[in-house]
C-alpha cells in the first residue's frame, strides 16, 4: 500500500483528488492539507507515530507557505518521502525550483485519474515523472551560452564523451530514450547506460536537470560535437 498525502488550497480540488485515489487499491490517503505550512505540521506528527506518507501530492500555489518551499523543507527533514508536484502549464519558474530541491517530478492539474495513479506509482518506486509539454518549455526559458562566453561550463560536460554528447544534445532537444536510440543506432539499454554515465558526470538527479544543462551550454555542445 502506499501512503500518499494531499497537499492543495482549493478544497473542491482536494476532495476530488482524493476520492479519485480512494478508488485505487494500492494507493492510501492518508492525511490533507491546505498549505505547505499545515503539511510540515502534518508530517511532523506523523513522524511521531511512525505512519510517515510514501508520497506527497503537492500543490504549487497556496497561501500561507507554497508548494516550492514545503518541497524545500520536506526534502530537508524527510528524505525519504517524494514529492511529487501539481502544477499549470504557466507556472515552470516554480517547477523549475521545486526539482532543484529535490521534486522528483510533476503533473499537470488536468491530468487524468489513472495516469495521476500510475504516476504515483513510479515516484514511489523511485523513478522520477514529467508531464507532457513542460520539460520543453524548462528548456526553451533556459538562456543558452555561446562557445566563445567566459561563463564556466558546466562541471563535468568536458569530461563526456563524443557519444555522450549527442546523447545529451538529444536530450536537449526533448528525445526520449527509443528516439535516441533510432537517431544513434543503439539499443534503448545502451542510451539508458550513457544516460546514468551522464548524470553522474553532470552531478543531477535527472535528465530534466540534464537537458536544462545541456541547453545553457548548447551553442558549445553543437561546437564540440562539429569538431568531433
């Protein structure tokens, strides 16, 4: 069973969150909140009886105390809970602070009972999950660099190699793992190894984090690769 907590200001929302969950037999509420404030008490009492949450469904807008800073603080204080963020198409500025500490992903408001469960599912199982259109858009915000700016790069780029850079310019570009595979000639385990090689290289956790990074550096990614 997996605990999950619910963490949303509009209440109609909340409710609805809830009885859709309630329907999956895998899947336990366990406690609501109304602001991120309400969840960090919440969590903290039950911490106390041992009845912690496995996931926590969070909002990002709220009064009192947002979604990107309770993300922050859960993070920080119970490592071992996900938190996995609700959010709108127009609010990737948050989005982009909640996975930087430590979201492990997101979904859109709209996003349909059993994707929502199943996306639960991965969270909990440790897999991280984006929904569609926003990753592009982390990524189209993110200003590049050009080969010759005297802005550092990244830590760990020069020290990929030819191939993982074009796995990586990929990326960059939205690519899943078979896209990259077909584009490469590889097999979809290959892609998954230089992938994991990847973001240990570049120090995150994820490949939103990768291709974020791989766009601020894009202009000397496309160099590299032309001089290869």
């Amino acid at each position: 069973m997996i605990r999950v907590l619910l963490v949303e200001d509009q209440e109609i929302v909340r409710r609805g969150l809830k009885t859709l969950l309630e329907t999956k037999p895998d899947l336990q509420v366990i406690g609501e909140a109304n602001n991120g404030l309400s969840a960090i008490k919440q969590l903290e009492t039950l911490r106390e009886i041992a009845q912690l949450p496995d996931v926590v469904l969070m909002d990002i807008r709220m009064p009192v105390m947002n979604g990107v800073k309770a993300t922050q603080l859960i993070c920080q204080q119970f490592p071992d809970i996900k938190v996995l963020v609700l959010t709108t198409f127009n609010d990737t500025e948050y989005v982009a602070e909640a996975l930087r500490f430590g979201a492990k992903g997101y979904l859109l408001k709209d996003t349909p009972a059993d994707e929502l469960a199943q996306a639960i599912r991965s969270i909990y199982q440790g897999y991280t999950q984006f929904g569609p259109g926003i990753v592009e858009k982390l990524i189209a915000e993110t200003p590049t660099t050009q080969p010759n700016s005297a802005e550092p790069l990244a830590p760990g780029l020069t020290e990929l190699t030819n191939r993982e850079r074009e796995v990586l310019r990929l990326i960059a570009k939205g690519a899943n793992n078979r896209e990259i595979a077909q584009a490469l000639h590889l097999s979809e385990g290959t892609v998954r190894n230089h992938i994991t090689h990847i973001l240990t290289r570049l120090n995150v956790r994820d490949r939103t984090q990768a291709a974020i990074v791989a766009n601020s550096c894009r202009a000397w990614l496309e160099n590299a690769g032309s001089e290869s």
